[in-house]
C-alpha cells in the first residue's frame, strides 16, 4: 500500500510537472522583426518630442526662454517631429498613395498631437481668475471645516466629526 501511494504521488508530481512546463515548451513566442522594433522607436521618439514641444511652449509662456530663440527651437523641433512622422509613414503604410500624402501633412499632424495634448491637460485649456481661485479656495475650506474634527489625542492623526474612534490606533473620540 505504501508503494503504491509513493508511485501515485509520483505520477501526480510529473503530470504538474509537464503542465506547468509546456507553455516553455511552446514556440508561440512572436520575433519582433527589425522593421516593428524601428517602429516602436520612432514612436517613442515621436512621444518624446511632442513633450519637448509642450515644455518649450510652456517654458516661453513663462519667459524662461527669449522671445527671439523660442521660434528657432520650435522650428528645430517641429521639422525633427515631422521628419520621424515621415519615417513613421514609410514604415507603417507602404502603399504609394499613402507615402505622397504623408509628406504634405505631418506637419500639421504634428500640431494636432500637440494640440490633443494640451486639451488633457486642464491648466492649458481654462483660465482661472484670482477671484474665481479665491472663491474655489474658500468653498473647499467650508466642506473641509464640516467634515474635519481635528486630530486625536493619543496619535495625533486627523479624525473625521463621524468618527466615534480614532481611525489609526482606536482611542474612544468623545
């Protein structure tokens, strides 16, 4: 009887064993080909240079950089941006009617990248006044007032007025 439950785990021992070793087994894995890896670095690139583009925006809007260098560096820019929309291009559509449009317009495709991104960002599309923030400001301090009760006298940790007990370390609140 003890042998044969020696040869019984065994056989369960190796039937785990295969199963938990068959995906490596398996060749399913797919080669990335030279031109999909190229790709994906164009596109990295493409992403890293809309975000030098916002930040030179942002950077001139705040007058950090001079009023007769920011065109020349968003120039510089934009022409690497629509040169690697061009590689971009030639890499992901092959087809000739796709090649003569793409050189006409990556420019402009560029700018609405840039644009698409600034539109998530909240900062570049509302303008806030000091009385509006002022407003907004005060109105948060009103429902944070109602809802805060201070802070426990045993831990020091901030306590809620429907708090019966200290969140953290369970000190009767009275």
């Amino acid at each position: 009887m003890e042998l044969t439950a020696i040869f019984l785990s065994l056989a369960i021992l190796i039937f785990v064993a295969i199963y938990l070793y068959a995906p490596f087994m398996e060749r399913r894995a797919r080669r990335v080909t030279e031109e999909e890896h190229e790709l994906s670095a164009l596109m990295a690139e493409r992403d890293r240079l809309i975000n030098a583009l916002q930040e030179l925006d942002f950077d001139f809007k705040l007058g950090k950089i001079p009023e007769d260098e920011y065109p020349v560096q968003r120039r510089t820019l934009l022409q690497k941006g629509a040169d690697i929309l061009r590689r971009i291009d030639v890499l992901a559509a092959p087809s000739p009617s796709g090649r003569a449009n793409a050189g006409q317009d990556t420019e402009a495709r560029l700018e609405r990248a840039i644009a698409a991104r600034r539109a998530d960002s909240a900062l570049a599309k509302v303008e806030v006044t000091d009385d509006d923030l002022e407003a907004m400001i005060a109105s948060r301090r009103k429902t944070r007032t109602k809802k805060s009760a201070g802070f426990c006298t045993r831990c020091g940790k901030p306590v809620l007025v429907t708090d019966r007990f200290c969140p953290s370390c369970g000190k009767a609140l009275s």
